[in-house]
C-alpha cells in the first residue's frame, strides 16, 4: 500500500475516544502510513505529542466547552432533560467546527476521514467534499439495530423468552422514539448542518457512516444481536500514550486492587473517595490504589493503605494487580480482559451500565453495591471464584485472536486503489 495515503482522525479530546484513536494510528502508521493527522481540540494535544502525530486543532478557544458537555455537575443518565441539554451544548459548537473543517478539506483534502461517533459532522462534512468517511466506535453497544437487547436503558441484561424479546422490542421503539423526538426539537439546526432526518430509507442511522463502522472492541463482548454489514468489529484499542504519571507504591505482601472511575465524573469521584476509605479500614491487608482522572499529574495522597493518585498509567501496571474496581470505561474494561484481571464494576453514567452489564454477563466481574462491607466481600469473591478465573481466561484466549490494525490496513486497499485512479 501506499506511504503516501492520506488519513484524518476527527475525535473530541476525551481519553475514552482520543486515545483508541492514536492507537489505531499508531498500528497503521507501523504498516507504513505515513500521512496520518489527528484533529481534536487543544486538550488532546499533549498525548498526539507524546505519540509523534502532527496535531491539527479544531474548535479553538472551545475545548473548555467541549470538556463541560461530557464533564457534567450531575448523572446525566437516561433523563432527557439532561440529554437534551448536553445535545443543545454540542450543537452550539458543530456550526463552527463545519465551517472550520470544510476550510481544511478544501485546501488540503485527506484520502479518507475517520470520525469518532460523537463526533457525526466531522463524516457529514467529509461526505459532502466528496471525501470517503468511515465512523470509529469505542461503545459498540450504542448502535441501534433491528433486533436485540438496546443500550442506554440503565444496563439491560438479554432474556431469551418471550418477555424479554417484547421488552428489548419496546426497549428499541423507546430509544428510536427519543431520538426522533430530539430531531424535531433540534429540527432548524440539525437541517442547517444537512441532517434533514436521523433515519436513512434503509433504517440505518445518518450520523454513522453507510460505507465502514469500525468498532473498536469484541463481539464475543456483545450481547447477541443482528449486525449492519458495514459494521466490523476490529478488536479492542487500548493502548495510551506514554504520559507522565506518579510513582506508585506497592507492597509485594499484600494485594493491591486498582479504583478507577476514568477521567469524568467529577461529582462521583468525593463520594467514591469517602466510601474506599472505609473499605481500605475494612480490609487492611489490601493495598488501593484510587486513581482521581487527571491525566499527567504527580500528585500522590497516601491515607494508610488508600493511596490517592492524580493518574494512574494502568495500561503499563494493571498487570500487577488483583482485581479493579472500575466504572465501566471500554478502555479499562478491555485492558482488564487483556490482563485477566477480575472487575467490581461500578457505572454511574453514559454507556457504563450497559457494559457493566456484558461483565455480568460474561462472568467476568461483579457490579458493586455501594456499601463497604459488601465491597469487602465481593473483593474477596472475584479473587477466589473459578467461574470467574475461567472466564477471564477464555476472554483473554479470545482477546488474542484480534489485530486492528492489520483488520483496518486490508480494508485500507480499496481506498488506496481509488486514490492511484485519481493520479
């Protein structure tokens, strides 16, 4: 293939959607792809240093906005009020980012853009330049589709009688009903970005592309349900730029369980901080380590055997851990699966409860009941059960089988092929 072939990753500048991105490209830019850029806001531009991309800011002077949009005072949730409202936060800004990525593309157009989901203008954009566009996925379980158990409904569990298909087909009418709702609340501006409806005539979602949906994780993960043909599952993208981060302590004679919420969530993170405080009492024997979010700091806090950190880099040391108490993220659910390490899940917004759910599920973990002798013991579970040591190795034995790189450069060929015509 081609070193010269052209790509743009679009993505807001959120570690979740950021950094599967710059591990895509990384993979391809290992394969030869030399002419790769990743456009986010100015938040993202110290990671696309650290991993050697040319940094192309969009929005500028916004990302203090952008960040307020994900990082809300309260759970957002299923509420709709909360979710109109993140909706009409993001429409503000998508006029400009328009505007700014159609100046771009007409001065220097790549061969293909790869937009993350959230970020569906980017693809709008890119389509009406004439530019392929292909929509990157890190939750593939937000997709609509014709059957199956929908996501954004607090976590359903599949149920294969009939209760559970009626459930799961309301279930999907809700969701379908909510969105279109939105789009004729939000009907002016949504036409004047050129998405005159949410649907196409095939009942596939406008703001995905028709050609490629590269998801960006495992279908043995997912719970069982009719795929798009143009829906491929990639495998998981977890690898992190390499960002500074505190020296962590550890003590070989005890275990030692990660506590991560990820880097949102900050009116969750002081009450989850009071609660592992009295689990750590509880359990002194075990070391935890309380990870607050905030990417490339130093700062250490140590409360006995709750030691507090600015940032944990977990892909480098979730290995020499016992079990993590985490929030659902795809980043740390599929970097514990690599790992084999065994999860107390506690979601409390966005897409985490449906993947609290498929942990469940799979018996890969268990969900966290917010009371510290509960915690206590179900730590004590997920480092002793069989079922879920069992499990856990099956998924790591499958975890292997996926190479997104290699999946994403072989489909690379078609728009190479149309690029040498071009020349």
């Amino acid at each position: 293939m081609s070193r010269e072939l052209r790509i743009d990753f679009v993505t807001p500048p959120f570690a979740g959607h950021l950094y599967p991105a710059l591990d895509l490209a990384s993979r391809l830019r290992s394969r030869g792809i030399e002419g790769i850029r990743i456009l986010t806001t100015a938040g993202g531009a110290p990671p696309i240093a650290s991993a050697g991309f040319p940094f192309v800011e969009i929005l500028p002077g916004h990302d203090q906005a952008v960040w307020s949009i994900a990082n809300t005072r309260m759970q957002v949730g299923s509420n709709p009020i909360q979710m109109w409202r993140q909706v009409q936060k993001n429409l503000g800004l998508m006029h400009e980012l328009k505007r700014q990525l159609t100046e771009t593309w007409q001065a220097e157009p790549p061969d293909l853009v790869i937009a993350d989901f959230v970020v569906p203008v980017a693809g709008l954009t890119a389509k009406g330049l004439g530019i392929p566009w292909w929509t990157g996925m890190p939750s593939p379980c937000v997709l609509e589709t014709k059957d199956g158990t929908p996501a954004y409904l607090g976590g359903w569990m599949p149920r294969n009688d009939i209760y559970g298909r009626v459930r799961d087909w309301i279930g999907r009418k809700t969701v379908r009903t909510f969105k279109k709702m939105s789009a004729w609340m939000f009907s002016r501006p949504l036409k004047s970005l050129s998405i005159p409806s949410l649907y196409r005539a095939d009942g596939t979602e406008v703001v995905y592309s028709p050609e490629r949906i590269l998801a960006y994780g495992m279908k043995e993960f997912e719970f069982e349900r009719t795929w798009p043909d143009s829906f491929h599952f990639i495998g998981p993208l977890i690898i992190a730029p390499t960002l500074p981060g505190p020296e962590l302590q550890w003590d070989e004679t005890k275990k030692t369980v990660l506590v991560t919420l990820g880097t949102h969530l900050p009116w969750a993170k002081s009450q989850a901080i009071e609660l592992m405080q009295e689990v750590a009492r509880k359990m002194p024997d075990t070391i935890f380590h309380f990870s607050r979010g905030r990417m490339g700091t130093r700062e250490v806090e140590i409360r006995d055997n709750l030691h507090l950190y600015d940032f944990v880099p977990y892909n480098a040391f979730l290995h020499r851990y016992d079990a993590a108490i985490i929030h659902g993220g795809t980043g740390i659910t599929y970097t514990c699966i690599q790992h084999g390490i065994p999860m107390l899940v506690w979601p409390h917004d966005y897409d985490q409860f449906d993947h609290a759910a498929r942990i469940v599920h799979h018996q890969l973990g268990l969900r966290l009941k917010p009371q510290a002798n509960q915690i206590a013991q179900d730590l004590q579970t997920l480092t002793s059960s069989p079922t879920i040591r069992a499990s856990l190795d099956s998924y790591q034995q499958l975890y292997c089988n996926y190479d997104p790189g290699q999946k994403v450069f072989d489909a690379l060929s078609v728009i190479d092929r149309s690029r040498r015509k071009m020349e």
